[in-house]
C-alpha cells in the first residue's frame, strides 16, 4: 500500500496542533516539513505581530504571497505543510491547493484551544494578544464560526480534542489512510505471497461483516487516538478490556474473561476480534480457542513486538507463579491484521521491545534486515513509517517461514526461542523481586547470552558476531548487560531457567547462533550453563 503522489497540508485554528503534526508527519512521512507562517516572515524579514501592527490585510497579503510562492515551486508531494489559521479563507488559493494535496483541517472548541495555548503563546498572537484564557476561548470560537467556509474547503476534518502532539499526528494518519474512505487507503497487502491469514498495511482491520456476533477484546491502555479508530469501526461489538501487561497473563483472567463471555451470551459461530499487546492476543487466543470448544479469533497486534512476533505463529499462554506460558496451546488465528499505525504513539521501551524481536528475527533468517533497525528508529523515537513497514513485514515473513515448517515447535521452531531461555528467567526473577525488566531487553540480554554461551561451547562459527550483536543491539538501545544481576544470581537464574519449557532429558536446550542465518539446537549441562552465567554476570 502506498501513499498517492500528492501533498499533505495541514489547516486548522491557533493551538489546534499544526505546526508540531507537521513536524512528526514529515519525519514519519521521509518528507520535507514547511511551515508558512514560516515562510511569511523569511520572504517579510519581520515577525507576525511587526505584519499585523500594520494591520490584518497587511498580514494576509504577505500569507497570499506566501502561499502563491509555494505552489509556484511545486513538489508539494515531497513535503508537508503547516498552513496559518486562515489561510483557507483565499478561496482561489485553497482551490489549487486541494488539486496539489490532501487538506486536513485540525479543530477543537475554543475552550480546548485556548487552555493549550498559554500566556505567552497567547501574547505572541495578535489576534489573541492581551486576552486571559476565557477571553483567548470566546476569541477562538468567534473566529471558528467566522472561518467556516473554509473549514468546509478541507477534504478531511480532524478533532484533537483530547490528543497530544503524536496522537494528534496519528490521527491525521488514521484519516488518511482510514478504511473504507481514506483518500490514501488500499486493500493490505499478504505478509507472505498466496495467503491472505496474515495481512500488513496501514489502518488495516478486521472486516465487520460476517456470521455471527462480533466482539472485541481491548487493551485498556490503548492510546485514544487508536481506541477511537476501533471504537467506530465496530460500534456495536460486545467489548471486554483488560490492561495490557503480564498481569493479564493470569488464571484470574483468563477466567474473568470466560465467565464476561458466558454471561455476554457469545455462541460458538461468535468472532472474537483481539486488538493489544502480546501479553492480550496470548490471553485472548487462550480464551477463544477454549471457550465452548473454540470461537475464530483475529489478532490486531498493537505493539510493534506483537506485529513482528507475538500475535504470530498460533502460541497461547499464561502464566503460572512466575513462570512464562506454561497453559496455553498451538492453534493459528483466523486472520492477523499489522496495522504499522500503531507504532508512533508506542513509548520508547515498547519500540525497543518490538526491534530486539525484529533483530532475533533477523539473525534467524534475513541477516540483512539486522542492519535496517537503525533506520526505523531516532533518539528512541518513529524515524520512518516506510521503514518500520518493511521491518514488520520482513520480521514477520521469517518467523511466518519457520511456522509453517513447525508449528508445534517440534524442530525448527526452537529457533525463535533465541535469546528466550535466559531472556525468560530474568522476567521471572526480576518479578519474584518486585521489579521488572521490559520483554525486549530481556531478549536482547539473552542473545547475547547466547552468544557468550556458544563461543564457549566452541560452536561459534563465526567470530565477529560477538562484537556486532553487542554493538547493533546498544545502538537500538537495547541493554547487552543485565543490570541488578551479579555472579551470585547465576544459581536462581540456572532455576528459573529449568522451570521453563525448553529442556530436553534434563538439560536445558538452547538456541545458539553460528553465524547470521544459521542456528542450532544444544542441550547443555548445567554445570557449563552454571558457569557461563557466572562469567557473564560478572
């Protein structure tokens, strides 16, 4: 799916969020952010307030002129662009822009306009200059009913009430490529060719219609700008919600879950729709797949780490005292729908999260992907909506490569449990100690771990990953070390490590990689596993 060859321009009141949208969708976007107030005052060589202390159609002349100039460059598809709060109000202007590019008109009500804009943003305004809150709100809402008609001249309206910067930035996404009438929307795309079971592309959701009842399991936490999304697109749905996080991975759950269902009515031909994290779609395939023997269930994965491994491949589970998907089962989903749309708005831990899985991936089976994270990702921050696209379907393919030869983790499968069996234990430790460690960085430990782990054993082939592992993984900023652990943890660590399910006539079995591409399966005693923890630790 891909965007049309036009621009993006951005309309809206003071304080609705232009400027800073445009600032996020460009980067997001891979294009160039102007903002014509900007514009004004380069081509002017004086401030907005010098322009209007000579008054307003002083100001307006110089944003016409502006405006003009930038249409008369062209390449408005490269780039968007944060217009001034009445720059729609030149209806010939706005007519040829709307040739040129997609308008989106930002707005909320003057309450919520003025109480983001404060005093000094206020005082920098001169149509707001000298007015306290409830005077910027009555100001701002005259100016929305005398700015009407070109409010009307927009092709897409978006309301930011309530939405921060990136939700509002999200939100113009959603509009975009919003189905069925986002002027950008396409049908998804097959993650791999021939099979439609897991789809990829942006505001890609399950469809509405079809037999049975509909219901939707929700994660709680999830961001407005997306709950709104799902809110509309299955209006009637029955909702249950759970907060996302390994608390939702509990016997209490699961079983508060079966019993909403039952007292919901859901019959067998009843379609369970799972928008969330990993730890939701393990707790809501667990939950499908057992009540009255089985409903069809559709994942929409809301966390980068559940796009690119999570909601992939059929695994249910929760947990027991500590211990990580020790109950669950291995039964494929109906349809599994990575919507990349729900990556910007992920808190920093949870983007990093989902790139250790994506680089475990890619050290399984597409070595070349292991070098374009860096791409996807600035400061902790979205870098590249393209590029986190080509990650989650590249990641995805390999691990969708590898079920399809395994599904019950018979042979093969055991190759995604790289950097898992350590990655695991400290979870669980961590939790025994009422702490925490983030999914993603156990991973990344673990891998490293493994690392370590098969150089000592003699079978690591090629010597230089020791050094690359560390180096991608830290400039992800991913931890390679685990902080709060020493030397003399390495015998709890080894006992949670051998209450997990990856052993095989007593000896815990691990995923070793020889080389970019090429893993293998050890059992190894406990005293080796001992001791290389020790070492590590240290």
């Amino acid at each position: 799916m891909s965007e049309a060859p036009r621009g993006l321009a951005l309309a809206g009141p003071m304080g609705a969020g232009k400027s800073s949208a445009c600032r996020l969708l460009a980067r997001w976007l891979d294009r160039e952010p102007v903002d014509l107030d900007e514009r004004i005052v380069a081509r002017e060589g004086r401030s907005i307030p010098e322009l209007f202390a000579e008054g307003e159609a002083r100001f307006r002349r110089a944003e016409r002129e502006a405006l003009e100039a930038l249409l008369a460059e062209g390449r408005l598809e490269r780039r968007v662009v944060a217009l001034g709060g009445g720059t729609l109000e030149h209806a010939d202007l706005a007519g040829r822009l709307a040739r040129e590019a997609v308008v989106v008109h930002l707005d909320a009500d003057g309450a919520e306009l003025a109480r983001r804009l404060g005093p000094a943003a206020r005082a920098a305004r001169p149509l707001l200059a000298g007015l306290d809150e409830a005077g910027a709100a009555d100001r701002l809402e005259a100016l929305r009913r005398e700015r009407a008609a070109g409010r009307r001249r927009a092709m897409l309206h978006v309301d930011t009430t309530g939405l921060d910067e990136r939700a509002t930035a999200v939100a113009v996404l959603r509009a975009l490529w919003g189905p069925p009438d986002g002027p950008w929307s396409g049908p998804p795309r097959p993650v791999v060719a021939g099979s439609d079971d897991v789809v990829l592309g942006r505001g890609t959701a399950p469809d509405r219609e079809g037999d049975g009842e509909l219901a939707l399991l929700l994660d709680a936490g999830l961001p407005s700008v997306h709950r709104r999304a799902l809110d509309a697109a299955f209006a009637d749905a029955r909702t249950f919600e759970r907060l996302g996080g390994e608390r939702a991975k509990s016997w209490p759950s699961l079983v508060g879950l079966w019993d909403e269902m039952l007292h919901a009515g859901l019959d067998r031909d009843a379609r369970l729709v799972v928008a969330g994290g990993g730890t939701l779609t393990d707790l809501g395939g667990l939950a499908a797949h057992t009540f009255k023997r089985g409903l069809a269930v559709e994942y929409v994965p809301t966390t980068l780490l559940g796009q690119v491994d999570a909601a992939l491949g059929g695994k249910t589970g929760i947990n027991l005292d500590h211990v990580k998907n020790v109950v669950g089962t291995f039964r494929l989903p109906r349809r599994v729908h990575l919507d990349p749309l729900y990556v910007p708005t992920l808190a920093s831990v949870d983007l990093r999260g989902g790139l250790a899985e994506a680089y475990k991936s890619g050290l399984i089976g597409d070595p070349e992907l292991c070098g374009r994270l860096a791409g996807a990702v600035s400061d902790g921050e979205l870098a590249s909506l393209a590029r986190i696209e080509e990650i989650i379907g590249r990641a995805a393919r390999v691990k969708l490569d590898v079920v399809a030869r395994d599904l019950e983790e018979a042979g093969p499968r055991r190759a995604l449990n790289l950097g898992h069996t350590l990655g695991h234990a400290l979870e669980a430790e961590a939790a025994a100690r009422g702490q925490g460690i983030a999914h993603g960085d156990a991973v990344a430990i673990g891998i490293v771990f493994a690392l370590r782990l098969a150089a000592r054993l003699g079978r690591l082939a090629d010597g230089a990953l020791s050094e690359r592992v560390p180096a991608d993984l830290e400039a992800l900023g991913l931890p390679v070390r685990a902080a709060g652990f020493a030397p003399g943890d390495a015998g709890a660590l080894l006992a949670a490590m051998r209450g997990d399910k990856k052993r095989a006539g007593g000896w815990l079995v691990f995923a070793l990689p020889l080389r970019a591409g090429e893993i293998a399966f050890e059992a190894v005693p406990d005293g080796d596993v001992l001791a290389a923890l020790e070492e590590f630790l240290a």
